[in-house]
C-alpha cells in the first residue's frame, strides 16, 4: 500500500545518502536500547529467582524438622507467663498513677534527691489492650544506690523494663533511668489514648 504523503520523504530519502545512514544507526540505537533493557529485565529476574530459590530451600529445611508441636506449647507457655506479669489497670490514668506512686517510693528510699517525670501513656497496638507506661528517674544518687535502683526495678513481679541507663560519676555521680511498666487496661482505654 503506497501512501501518497510519503513520496517527498522516500525522494529524499533515495537522494541522500547520510539520511539513510543516519536512520540506520537511529536503528541500531534503538535496538541496542532494547538489548540493554532486556538485559537489565533479565538480570533482574535472575536475582528475584535466587531470593525466591533461597527462601524455598529454607522452607524446605524447616519443613523437614520435627518437633513444631513442642515448640507450639513452649512458645504459648511462655506467652502466657508474659502476660501473667502484666497487671490490670480500670483506666490509662490509673495505671499511670500506680507506677508513678511505685517509683516515687521506689527512688526516694534510695536516693531522696531523685525525681520520677512520667511520659505519655502509649497502647502498645491496637488488637490488644497493652499499654506501656514510660518514666524517667534523675538526680544524684552514689553508683551503689543506683545499681541497687536498678535491681529493685528488675525484680518487681509486674513487668517493667529498663529502657536505658545513663550513670555518670565523679564529684556529684547521678543517673538518668529510663523504665516502661506495662499494663493491661480492661475499661477507657481509648478515651485516653496518646496522640
């Protein structure tokens, strides 16, 4: 089929000899372009298979261990003692108040100069009714006092953390704690949701 508006452009085109060898290079441009592509697809592919092959083989040897219903039990076990350490709380408020109180006494036994500055509440996700409570305690304390502090926070039944520890000693040795306590909030969760 011979379309009659290119017949300027096939003139010029018969005419011309560096048109034609300009197009055929544009060709070969664009061909290679293609090639390069393809390559790089290619390669692509080629990691995506690897990875894929790597977690089949890791599927594979897990699949072939034995013993999954033990580790089932021991891992419910253990989820159970978790939460059997984390006590209940009727509001965010409460819970907070409760650790606020435990610590004020806690520090002041050991170290009267301590301050205890509560954090905001935050829910630890939304399926459960799990918050964490955080708070910092600072101020001078001797380096024995502070460890003391430290073993008394770690050994409570209710599950508190130590977050951080920062002790500094010298002429005045202080500490900066940083503790979360968890609590369980069976009622007004939500309206006292942090930000």
């Amino acid at each position: 089929m011979k379309l009659p508006g290119l017949d300027p452009f096939r003139a010029e085109l018969a005419r011309n000899p560096r048109l034609r060898v300009g197009i055929v290079v544009i060709g070969a441009l664009l061909l290679v372009y293609q090639l390069t592509g393809l390559s790089a697809t290619r390669a692509r592919l080629d990691a995506d298979y690897a990875v894929k092959l790597a977690q089949l083989v890791r599927v594979q040897g897990i699949s072939r261990e034995d013993g999954w219903d033990r580790r089932a039990s021991d891992i419910h076990a253990v989820r159970k003692a978790l939460e059997a350490q984390i006590p209940d709380a009727d509001s965010v408020g409460l819970a907070q108040a409760t650790v606020q109180g435990w610590l004020r006494d806690t520090a002041g036994n050991l170290g009267p100069k301590l301050t205890v500055t509560m954090g905001t509440p935050v829910r630890v996700d939304d399926r459960h009714p799990y918050w964490q409570i955080p708070a910092q305690i600072n101020g001078p304390i001797a380096p024995s006092q502070a460890l003391e502090l430290i073993r008394q926070i770690e050994s409570r039944k209710e599950l508190v953390t130590v977050q951080s520890i920062r002790l500094t000693s010298g002429d005045t040795p202080s500490l900066a704690l940083d503790v979360a306590s968890y609590y369980r909030v069976t009622k007004g969760g939500d309206a006292h949701a942090a930000p």
